[in-house]
C-alpha cells in the first residue's frame, strides 16, 4: 500500500471511529480523496461514437462493467447498447427497431450482456411490458429472453448465472433462470408497497431499483421510495441495513442516516457498499462496520470534476464498479429531462 493510501485508511477509519461514538455532526462528513473524471460524453446529446469527449450519449441510464475494464451502456433515450472500452473508445453494441428505452444492465465474464428494456420487442410499453434481452456484444446480436415482466429496471447477475430483476413499479424482488426466461418470486407483495422486514411475501418494497450481490450472496438492494437500502437473502430473507425510511440527509450510524431517494448500489472487495443518493446529488458509502459517510458530491445538482465535495452529479440512475474494486462508473445522465447531462464517469476511491 502507498503511503498516501495508508493516509486515506487511516482519516477513514478516524472517521469512523468519531461517527460510532456519537460524534458527527449529522449533516455529512465528506471522505476526502475520491476524484471524479469524465469517462466519455459531454454536456451535448446524440448518438456519435467516438473517444472519450467526442461520444454522444442521450440520457444514459446505467452502466455494467466486465472484467477487462469495458463499460456497458444502457443509452436510454438512444434505444442503444453502448460499449466504453478500456481506451475510452465508444461504439455501438446492439440497436434494433424493437429495442426501446434500455434501462437494467448487467453484463457477464463472456461479454454477454442482459439487458431490461421498458418497451416490449413488439411495440407494447407500459406498467408491465418490461423485456428482459440476451445481447452477445461480440456479435452484436440480441434475442428476447422473456418480455412482460413488469418494470424490473434493476439487473443484476448472481454467481450462479441467475438473474435477479427489481420490479419498480410493482414493488418485488424475483430471480430469473437466464436460459429459460423462468421467474421465481423472491420476496415483496406486487402492487403493494411498503417498509417491511420479513421473509418472502411478508416483507415489503417501495420502488427497488439497483441491485448487486453481495461476497457472501446477499442481495444488495437501493430501496428508492423507502429511502433505504435492504439486504436480501436468496431464502428471501429481507433486512434494513441502512436508512430509516425516511428522507434526508445524514451520516453517522446506518440505521440513523438518512438518504433521499436512493436508485444504485455498488460494493468494493472490503465490502462497502456505495450508493447512488439521487435525492441528494451525492455517493454514500455503508462501511462494514456500520458507518455511513459521504463520498462525493455537494448536495446540488450540476457537473463539475473534483475531489470530494468538489464534485457534482445531475444523474446517478445507475452505477458499477470496477474489477479493481477502485472507481466506481456512474452514468449521469438528465433523469428524463432535457437537461444537458450526457456523461459517463468515473470516480476512483480513496
């Protein structure tokens, strides 16, 4: 380790140690080092591949990332699947007149890529049109693998080659067999939302968005409407591991703070969990050890490369880390507005 990461370790443990013993002030404490560049876009909107700044996204809404450092893109309003390669070289993976408004996007070791469009491939969208798609970015194919699924705009692929889909609009948690299109209920009640431990039918969502996997199995879920993020097992288990439901700003102990509309997750090798607090422009981190402090952003919306609280998002619907486990990509996008935010970016931790 370098000494000026021992130096990073040593204020974030500092820091941890203040916000356990009651210590913090509850309005944030920014962790000092993470630094924000922009991967590829720009302020201007289009559908230009290029390097790096002269790429065009429009609204890109989640990202995926693989091991060999090659960023996936859900180019929302484009209806394209976008590829960011570890030279900062953008080119089209998929496009097909049936493939509208991608949103969830995971992407495994082989290069292929599942991806939730919110349009169904034969021109239906609605509350429950969402379509899951299998897409090789080698040859630039795609196929449906199941459609009319709801609205799971969260995406994430298990270890065992499952998928796990957060419906949004309908407030569950299920687990996909990635072949057969098969659903398996996880947990959550449909069409009934609400802030519920349990296990199974007895717990209770509000709008899950992004989730992850956890080392231990776990999934890792940013609850957006209950302004929490959640854990579930796959027995269906689920718990709170931060937030109280309520929204707001606050570090300090997990269960304590407060997020505002949460919408992506992301987990480094420690197992920190990193999230996308849109409500509040801002990347939170959840230590394993019960703290929750701010990474970067200063709570309004914008663009503007820093360290820290020097930074600003407008977007952060969707987020992922690299295989490192030292930057996160986050897709800041304009949140479906005609705002100019257009950009991929990246933030590597401290």
């Amino acid at each position: 380790m370098s000494t000026l990461s021992r130096v990073f370790s040593s204020i974030s443990l500092l820091c941890i140690s203040l916000a356990l013993v009651g210590c913090n002030s509850g309005s944030g404490s920014v962790i000092q080092g993470a630094q924000s560049f922009t991967l590829a876009g720009s302020f201007q909107s289009g559908a230009t591949d290029g390097v790096s700044a002269s790429a065009r996204f429009r609204n890109p809404a989640n990202v995926a990332v693989d091991t060999s450092n090659n960023v996936y893109v859900a180019d929302y309003d484009n209806n394209l699947v976008r590829k960011i390669d570890s030279s900062g070289n953008v080119t089209t993976v998929f496009s097909n007149a049936n493939f509208v408004n991608p949103f969830g996007i995971a992407v495994n070791a082989s290069g292929i890529v599942f991806v939730e469009t919110d349009q169904n491939d034969q021109g239906v969208r609605n509350s429950t049109s969402g379509t899951v798609w299998r897409i090789d970015s080698n040859a630039k194919t795609g196929t449906v693998v199941a459609r009319n699924l709801g609205r799971p705009r969260g995406l994430a692929l298990l270890a065992d080659g499952r998928l796990v889909l957060s419906d949004v609009n309908h407030h569950t948690l299920s687990l996909m067999d990635a072949t057969t299109g098969v659903v398996t209920p996880l947990a959550g009640v449909a069409d009934t939302p609400g802030f519920v431990n349990g296990k199974g039918t007895a717990a209770k969502f509000s709008r899950p968005y992004g989730v992850k996997q956890d080392s231990a199995g776990n999934i890792i879920v940013a609850d957006c409407n209950n302004n929490a993020i959640r854990k579930v097992t796959l027995a269906g288990v689920v718990t709170t591991i931060a937030g109280s439901g309520s929204a707001g700003f606050q570090d300090g102990n997990a269960l304590s703070a407060l997020f505002q509309t949460p919408q992506s997750v992301a987990i480094d090798g420690a197992g920190s969990i990193y999230v996308g607090d849109n409500g509040n422009f801002r990347i939170r981190r959840i230590d394993t050890n019960g703290g929750v402090f701010t990474l970067a952003g200063d709570g309004n919306p914008g663009y503007h490369e820093g360290t820290g609280s020097g930074i600003q998002f407008f977007g952060m619907e969707g987020m992922d880390i690299t295989p490192d486990k030292r930057s996160l990509i986050v897709a800041d996008g304009n949140q479906g507005s005609d705002a100019p935010f257009n950009r991929i970016r990246r933030v590597a931790l401290p």
